[in-house]
C-alpha cells in the first residue's frame, strides 16, 4: 500500500441490503473498499461510496477469501443466509462460510486487523429456529478461528430502512383491513434503522475500539415495541386514518401456518423466509434489549427514530423500492 493510502476495509455482502449502508458508512470514514461478490460487475453502490475493488467468489471458495482480505484493515463479513430449505444449507453459509473467512482473516490480512461479524439478535435465543443456531454458531467459529485477530460481533434487532424489500410484508399487513397478530402477552420486538446498524460497524472497525465482545444494537426504545403499535404507526404515516382490525392468532396456528409454509417450500424446492422455525422466533415474547448490551455510548449511539426512519423508508417503498404501482402507498 502506497504510503498515505487509505486503509482497507474489506466486506462480505457488501451489495445486499445492510451491506450498501455499510459500505457507504465505511467509505464516508475514509476506507478503500475491497467487495466479496459473486457476479461481477457488482451491483451500483450507495450514492457517494468510494469506488471498489471487486474480488468475485462467494463464501465456499477459500482462495477468494483470501484474496478479499489480504492487506485489509479492517474485514467485516455482513453476508449471510436468512432463508434456506434445509437446516445443512444455514449452517454451510452462517457457520462454515464465517469460519472459512476467519480462517483466511488470520492468515492473511494486515497486522492488527479488526474483524467485525454482523450476526443476528437471533443467535441469542438458538433453540428457535435453524437460522438461529447457525448464526450463533457461525459467531462461535469465527471467533475460535480467528486467533490472535481483535474482533467484535454485532447482534441487530429488526433491520429497516431504505432498500429493505423483505419489510413489504410489515407493510401489506398495515394496509389490510384485517391484521393477524400474536396473542398475548403480545412480543416485543426491538427495532434499528439500518443506517444506524451500518454506523456500529464502521465505529468498531476504528483502531483501538472495544474487542473480543459481542453488542446488540437497538434505537433508543431498548426494549422494542408491540406488534400493533407498529402496524398503527406505520398505518398512520400511509394516511390511514384506523388501523386494521387486529385478530390474535393462537401460538399454535402460527406454528402450523409455520409448518404449511415448509411442506409448501418442500413442494416446490423454493426456500421461503417464513416456516415453523421463524415463527417460533416471532412468537419469542421478548426481542427487546438493554443499554448495557449495546456498545459503549462514547463509540456509538443510535440518531434515527422509529417514524422519522419508517417515514424514510415508506418514502423510498413509494418511490419504486419493490413496491408495485398497485399496492397504493
């Protein structure tokens, strides 16, 4: 590296949903960018991003990830599986592709290099549900794989924001007239803007950060909130002027709509984001969090707030985000 360079950051899932604000969160810190994608050219990059090295491969092939983090400063490993048809498929990306990238982290990238791996607040609870157990164990093997190498595992709550096209459900049930909730005791659900998500990352990829711990990030509202206080909410920024009819479902329905929705995955060999083992996880009573669980307020703290960020990312679903001319937001 020319002397006066940037230092290197390098990324995994850098052109996915959080990768984009992460990778423009690291560029406005003053990184140069090396992405881990597997197509190239990449996809465009967030408006304002530093231009990027682009290393084509995926999370199976060792050389690659060698060839990702070699002279990095910093490596952050965003990508991961959220919805797989079998258990093995979760824990071959979460598990041995986290391990694989430790691997080549150790042996490869520059002398004191940070690591930092966005996992899920789902690792927290890892009898829930396959995703669950393979994002806590694909934490656990990195960390064992990654030696002597400072690292630091971030846990988000539910990620929103701009390019979050997986959130539409949220917002089709706002818009029904009819609304199935969980019964109560009704789950809290801790919530962060991804912005806000992507600005932890970059804030521990900083030398001499916090290390060899793991946070949770939330906004302010530690402790999250209920299900229909976000569909009135979100409800209310679209201009509705009553919420939807909430109609409690019984834990066992959700577990069996859970269940239909794997035979139906089964079926067609089409992986789907919903099956028994995410509701099980929607059906956790407690999502929320605590400040002693979050990094340290003087290395980063939340700014955006549940409407100002559901008002921002109603606007870009609006403005053509995966949202059909149809769907009448």
């Amino acid at each position: 590296m020319a002397a006066g360079a940037p230092p290197l950051a390098a990324v995994t899932g850098g052109t996915g949903f959080l990768g984009r604000h992460v990778v423009g969160a690291l560029a406005r810190d003053g990184w140069r960018l090396r992405l881990l994608v597997r197509r190239s050219p990449a996809p465009p990059l967030p408006a304002g991003s530093l231009p990027a090295e682009v290393v084509d491969g995926d999370l199976d092939d060792a050389a690659a990830l060698r060839r990702l983090v070699e002279g990095a400063r910093a490596v952050v490993h965003v990508a991961g599986l959220t919805k797989a048809r079998r258990e093995a498929r979760f824990f071959a990306v979460n598990r041995d592709g986290s391990a694989r990238l430790a691997e080549a982290t150790a042996a490869t990238a520059a002398p004191g290099a940070r690591c930092v791996l966005v996992s899920s607040m789902a690792a927290r609870e890892p009898h829930l549900s396959p995703y669950a157990a393979s994002k806590r164990a694909g934490e656990d093997a990195a960390v064992a794989a990654l030696g002597g190498v400072a690292w630091a595992v971030l846990r988000p709550s539910v990620i929103y924001g701009p390019w979050d096209r997986e959130g539409l459900a949220l917002l089709r049930m706002a818009r029904a007239p009819v609304a199935p909730v969980p019964r109560a005791p009704e789950p809290r659900i801790a919530m962060v803007h991804a912005a806000d998500a992507a600005a932890a990352v970059a804030a521990l990829c900083r030398e001499g950060g916090p290390a060899g711990m793991r946070f949770e990030i939330t906004d302010a509202r530690h402790a999250g909130y209920g299900w229909r206080e976000l569909l009135r909410l979100l409800g209310s920024l679209m201009g509705r002027e009553a919420p939807p009819r909430f109609l409690p479902v019984p834990d066992g329905a959700m577990l069996a709509a859970g269940a239909a929705a794997d035979a139906w995955a089964a079926a067609t060999g089409r992986a789907s984001l919903f099956g028994r083992g995410k509701a099980r996880e929607i059906l956790h009573r407690d999502w929320g969090s605590a400040p002693e669980r979050q990094p340290p307020p003087a290395v980063w703290a939340p700014r955006v707030g549940l409407e100002s960020g559901l008002r921002e990312t109603l606007d870009w679903w609006r403005a053509g985000g995966g949202v059909p001319a149809t769907a009448g937001v």
